[in-house]
C-alpha cells in the first residue's frame, strides 16, 4: 500500500486518480504514487537477484573445488 512522502500514512485512492492522505491532505498524481512504488519494488528485486547470484556463485565454486 503506497504511503504519504510527509507522514509515513497510507494514501486512499480518490475517484478522480489521486491519492489523498488521510492524515496530512497531501493529494499526489496516481501515476507518480505508482512509478514511486514500482521503482522501490525494483531495486529490492535487484538487490535479491545480487545475493542470489553471489550464492550461486559461492555454491558452484565450493562445488568445483571439492571435485578437484
């Protein structure tokens, strides 16, 4: 759920395809709230795949070296 920038509360979604925080009255574009969302959501995606690989990577050697 997306939260207010100011405040930290949760954004309702108006009728008219804005968000409004209930606490503050801060009222931003839908659009914006959304791409905001989506861009946090991709960098945690990233920082996932980056550790994910890296224990790929420890694995395969660990791997490889008992085979030597």
């Amino acid at each position: 759920m997306p939260t207010c920038r100011n405040c930290g509360y949760e954004l309702v979604l108006l009728p008219r395809q804005k968000y409004k925080c209930s606490l503050c009255s801060d009222i931003y574009l839908k659009r914006y709230v959304e791409n905001q969302e989506f861009r946090v959501w991709n960098q945690k995606q990233r920082e996932l795949d980056i550790q994910n690989l890296n224990a790929f990577i420890k694995l395969a050697c660990a791997a490889s070296a008992s085979f030597d």
